[in-house]
C-alpha cells in the first residue's frame, strides 16, 4: 500500500496551474501537500489537508474524483491520472489521530451546531479550533449524518465517522444525542441558555413520494429509510426488486439489496439518462443491477409498477409518455427521488425564512434571517455532496467567528 502511494506521489508533475485543484470544490492544495509529503513531512501534509478540508480522509473515500481532482489532472490527458484521492487518504487518514488535534484554549464564548453530518462536524471543528465552547445537538443517537446512516459500510466504513466522534470530544465538543431542535427545544431555548450563535446543518432527511395511488402499501419503501438500517428489511424484500430513481442513493440501495440476496434489482429511470456519478453506476451494474430507462412510474400495485413508457429528446428531457402503462413485477419497491428537509426546525423558529423549495434561506456568509442563526450544507442547498457541505461549512465557521467577535468587541 505505502510502495503504491509513493510511486503515485511522484507521478505527480507538481504544475505550475495545477487543474487538478481548480478541479475540487474545496481547492485542496494539490500538488503542494503531495510535494510536503515527497519531501518526507507527511504531518505536515495531514495539516494542510486538515486545515483546508477536516473531513478530507472522507472526501478521499466517497467524492466522485473522476469529475473532481482526478478529472482534471494534466497527466490524464496521455494516460491515467495522478490517482490523488489513494495519497490523500493515506495522508489524512493517519493524521486524523494527530495528537495536534486537541483543545484550544477557551473564549469562553458559547456556540451551538444543529446536527452532525458533515455540515455539523466541519463546523463543530472549526469553532473548537478558534476557542469556541462548542456543543453539538443530534436528533439520532450517533454522530455522522448521512455519513453513518446513510451511505453503507462497504463504501465508507463506521470506525471513520467513531474516530471523529472521538477526536471531536478530545477537541473539548459536548454532544448531545436524541434531541431534536424544533421538537422539544427549539432555538429560542438555545439562545435562553446562552448560547451566541447557531448553526444549523440539519440536513434534507425526509424523502420526497412520488405521490401516485400505491405508494402506501406495504411493499413499498423509501431508499434513505433503508439504508439507515437495512438489517431492519430482511425477511420483507423478496426475490426481486424495483428501484424508482437513479441518483447515488438508487446505487447505494442496489448494492446493498443485492449482498442481502435480492436476486433481481432493477433500476428504473424516467429518462434515458441516470444522475448517479459513472463510478457508482458502474458498480451497481458490476454486482448485478438492471437499469432500465424511459420506464414514468404510474401507479404501485401489489404486482409491482405501472409504468408508462417515455421518449425523451437529445437533451435527455422527456418529450412524451405513452398512455398505456405495463406491468413490471417485482416483489418490493425502493422509492429514491431526492430528498427534502425535514420541516421541524426550519417551521418551528420564528424569523427563519426558507425558499420555495422549504430550504433555508441564507445570504452570502451563511447568515438566514433570524440574527446569530447560520446554515449550510444540504439544508440549504438541497440534496448535494459532502465536499460541497464542508466547503460551505468551513466558510459560515468563519462568518460566525467574525459576527461573535464583533459582537464581544462592540461590547
Ligand atoms: C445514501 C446517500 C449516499 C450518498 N453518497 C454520497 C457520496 O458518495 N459522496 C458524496 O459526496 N455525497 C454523498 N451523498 C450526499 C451527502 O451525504 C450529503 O450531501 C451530506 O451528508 C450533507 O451533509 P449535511 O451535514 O448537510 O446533512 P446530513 O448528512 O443529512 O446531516 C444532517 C444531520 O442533522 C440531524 N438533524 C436533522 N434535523 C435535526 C434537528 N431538528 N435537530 C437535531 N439534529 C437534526 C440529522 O439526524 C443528521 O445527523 C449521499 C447521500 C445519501 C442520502
Ligand atoms: S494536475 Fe496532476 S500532475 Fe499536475 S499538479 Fe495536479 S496532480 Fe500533479
């Protein structure tokens, strides 16, 4: 493993405009962290990626590099590219037990972060590291968001996100589990007991239904449901399955109904086009997923799907859909169209505006409507990738950090 990692590190022509950076969402500092490590400074290479991105070691393992850093790379052009995602991991990975990793000392200033995906953890990180009292507010009983009950073990193992819960509590980071803000406290409270500021990273949890007769029978399931706890499904999916949608969670659903035995998966697109990234396409098919395209859901029966056949144009957009739907059996059905957020803390706090399509509105630091409540990561955007959430994140941690210390000096 180390032998591939050094070899691959000196692939690296270390460019002048390296395209690989302009390539990453949060401008890892490639190749100069590659160069830190070649020198033989791999601690300080663990920093420069910590400090530009803490949850590098993740991005390293779930981003989709083909269309990132990798996608970029001027070596790529006459060959394969520099495979940066392998040194990255190598490197974060080992410095994420860095024992500089620890406390800062106190301000004393109190800030409290709504939820514990990526958007939470990087913001959580930042604040402890400026001195920030930090506690965390969890609605499930573990950290890690769509991290940990989402995206499966095969993919993104668990002992990764217990290493950040783990490095978190020794930064200082209180966190609270099974409290969900909006529910029994909400933001007010917060702010009664003293805390400054607010982040909120909650995430979209809830999945969007189709809204066609059928969706309720009880063969029928949400993707994101499952996956948080797909032990909890056998015995109840069949021989074969019809999965609705065809973005990285309709993947994430078929490779892992198909390791629990599920004979025949069939992925069913609305288009003639899929919206997962090629990497994880290709797996699902390499286990064992159909894809089937141009299939309009219509109607669930306890059969399996009605679906109405669909043309699209060159654009991948549909043109028409036929009036005579078919029959496709199947003995469960997993629904996988996005998701949207959940309504509780966003409906519940007075001030707080959202969009049309109920995220939280922010302005350009971070900032919604309500003074001292920031937001990011997928419950402002939408259904989006972990890079994006930390890269977001990183930023409203510094806005926040600008807001509390004019406030205290104003003070
Ligand atoms: C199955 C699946 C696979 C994915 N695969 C990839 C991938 O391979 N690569 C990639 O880059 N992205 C992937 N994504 C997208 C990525 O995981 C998300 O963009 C990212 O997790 C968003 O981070 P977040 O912190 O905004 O939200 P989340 O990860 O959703 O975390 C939100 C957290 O807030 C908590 N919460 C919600 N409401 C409250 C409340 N009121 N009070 C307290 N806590 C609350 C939730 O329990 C959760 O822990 C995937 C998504 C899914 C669903
Ligand atoms: S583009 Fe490729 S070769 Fe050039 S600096 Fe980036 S990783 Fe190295």
């Amino acid at each position: 493993m180390a032998h591939n990692v050094i070899a691959e590190a000196k692939r690296c022509l270390n460019c002048k405009k390296p395209l690989c950076r302009t390539g990453c969402p949060i401008n890892t500092p490639i190749p100069d962290f590659i160069q830190t490590f070649l020198k033989g400074d791999i601690d300080e290479a663990g920093r420069m990626l910590f400090d530009n991105n803490p949850l590098s070691v993740v991005c390293s393992i779930v981003c989709n590099h083909g269309n990132q850093c990798q996608g970029h790379c001027v070596r790529g052009l006459k060959g394969a590219p520099v495979e940066i995602s392998t040194i990255e991991n190598f490197i974060s990975e080992r410095y994420l037990d860095s024992l500089e990793l620890t406390k800062a000392p106190s301000n004393g200033i109190k800030v409290a972060v709504v939820g514990s995906g990526p958007a939470g953890i990087t913001i959580s990180i930042k604040m402890a590291q400026l001195g920030y009292d930090v506690t965390v507010f969890e609605s499930k009983s573990d950290i890690g968001g769509v991290l940990r009950f989402g995206i499966p073990e095969f993919r993104l193992p668990k002992s990764i996100i217990d290493r950040y819960k783990t490095l978190m509590l020794r930064m200082g980071i209180k966190i609270k589990f099974n409290i969900t803000i909006g529910k029994a406290f909400g933001i007010e409270e917060l702010f009664r007991d003293g805390f400054e500021a607010i982040s909120i990273g909650t995430g979209v949890t809830w999945p969007i239904s189709l809204n066609i007769k059928g969706e309720t029978l009880g063969h029928v399931h949400y993707g994101v449901h499952f996956l948080e706890k797909p032990e909890a499904y056998r015995g109840q999916l069949g021989d074969s399955m019809i999965i609705i949608g065809a973005g990285n969670v309709a993947m994430d659903v078929a490779r892992t109904a198909l390791r629990m035995g599920v004979k025949d998966v069939k992925i069913t697109v609305r288009s003639d086009n899929y919206s997962a990234s090629e990497e994880e396409k290709e797996y699902a098919e390499y286990e064992g997923a159909e894809f089937v395209y141009n299939k309009q859901p219509v109607e669930i029966t306890d059969e399996g799907v009605m679906f109405a056949d669909t043309v699209c144009d060159e654009e991948h957009r549909l043109v028409s859909v036929s009036d005579t739907p078919t029959l496709m059996k199947a003995d469960s059905v997993m629904i996988c169209i996005s998701q949207r957020p959940s309504n509780l803390i966003l409906s519940q706090t007075e001030g707080l505006e959202t969009n049309e399509r109920g995220l939280a509105k922010i302005g350009e630091n971070g900032e919604t409507t309500r003074e001292g409540v920031f937001a990011s990561g997928d419950v402002v955007k939408g259904a989006k990738t972990v890079v994006e959430a930390s890269e977001q994140s990183k930023r409203v941690a510094l806005a926040m950090h600008e807001y509390l210390q004019k406030k205290h000096n104003k003070a």
